[in-house]
C-alpha cells in the first residue's frame, strides 16, 4: 500500500476558459487594486503600473489560481509582492533628474519669481486638510498595508496573513501598533472634531 498525499492539482486551462476566469474573477477587483497601489505608491503613474503588472502576472500564472477561492486576496498578494520588488530595486538606485526638463522650465521666459517653491510643499499641497490621509501615508510601509488591507478594505486577520505571507500573530501585532501610531498622530484633531 503506498501513501498518497494529497497535492494541489495544476489545472490547464483553455485560452477561453482563461479569459473567463480572468474577466469573471479578477476584473471586478481593478478598482481596489487601484486604491490599494496608490495608497503604497502615493503617485497614479505608479499605481496604474503596479495594477497593470500585477494584472499580467495574474494572467500569467492564472494556472495556479484555485478557481472560486478569494480571488481578490490572491491580486493583493500579487500586488503586495510587486510593490516590495520595486520598492527594493529602486531603493538600490540613485535619485533620477531629468536637467533638460528642470533647465527649460527656469529658462522659459513665463517662469514666474515665485518658482522656486519647496517640491515637498507644491507636491502634497492638495492632500493638506485632508489629516487622515495625511497621517495614514506617513505610516510605515508595513503598518500602512495592515490598516489599508482590514480597516479599508475589510479582509480578516487569515486573509491578511496570506496576502502578505506573515503570520496571524504578527499580523494583529503590526495591525495594533499601526492604529496606536495613527491615534496618536490624530489625537488632535479628533479632539478639534469634538471626539474625547
């Protein structure tokens, strides 16, 4: 008598079946993986290409995708992986300017005076107000996805470990220190909206 052990079965699919499974399973989530890449990358040009690689490795490796699963978890997971490659590749790597770009703008003759603003302020002058946002993006990497994965987007403590394969321990820790260092980033102005 030989042992079996039960494994994963790699399914092949059709051409056909792969464009239902990847229409059916995966399109309905683009909007979220949009939301959750802007919220790692802070830029929309970043963003849509996280979700855009992402969607092409899900097409990829559709074969190893268990058909009625949770499907979004598994792009988040994807995505997640995608962001912490780049993220470490570019980190690697010297700042790029482009001189021609920054030569014409201080050349050109409708340059206003008033043109050499702080880059920090001009950049995130549109997010000012907005305390939440603010103090959320300037969580850590690690504790900024714990909030985004279960307070935003609403998946439980197992689903999260296997999005960003930690374990579920660590995963309610990061999560309760995330929301202890967003409390006390937003002490004050809960208190200016009348909250105790």
């Amino acid at each position: 008598m030989t042992n079996q052990v039960d494994t994963p079965v790699k399914r092949s699919y059709s051409e056909a079946k792969k464009v239902q499974v990847f229409d059916g399973e995966f399109m309905p989530h683009v909007d979220s993986m949009y939301n959750f890449a802007y919220r790692l990358t802070f830029d929309e040009d970043d963003a849509k290409d996280l979700v855009q690689d992402t969607y092409m490795k899900a097409y990829r490796f559709i074969n190893s995708f268990q058909e009625g699963t949770n499907a979004k978890a598994w792009l988040y997971r994807i995505l997640k992986n995608s962001f912490i490659n780049d993220y470490r590749k570019k980190s690697k790597q010297p700042a790029k300017v482009d001189y021609q770009e920054v030569e014409q703008f201080y050349n050109s003759e409708d340059t206003p005076s008033s043109a050499t603003v702080d880059l920090r302020m001009e950049t995130t002058k549109d997010m000012i107000g907005d305390e939440i946002s603010n103090a959320l993006n300037s969580l850590a990497v690690d504790f900024r996805t714990v909030v985004i994965l279960c307070d935003l987007e609403g998946f439980t403590y197992e689903e999260m470990a296997k999005i960003l394969d930690i374990p579920i321990g660590t995963v309610r820790s990061r999560l309760h220190r995330a929301r202890n260092l967003l409390r006390e980033k937003l002490g004050t102005y809960a208190l200016s909206m009348g909250y105790n």
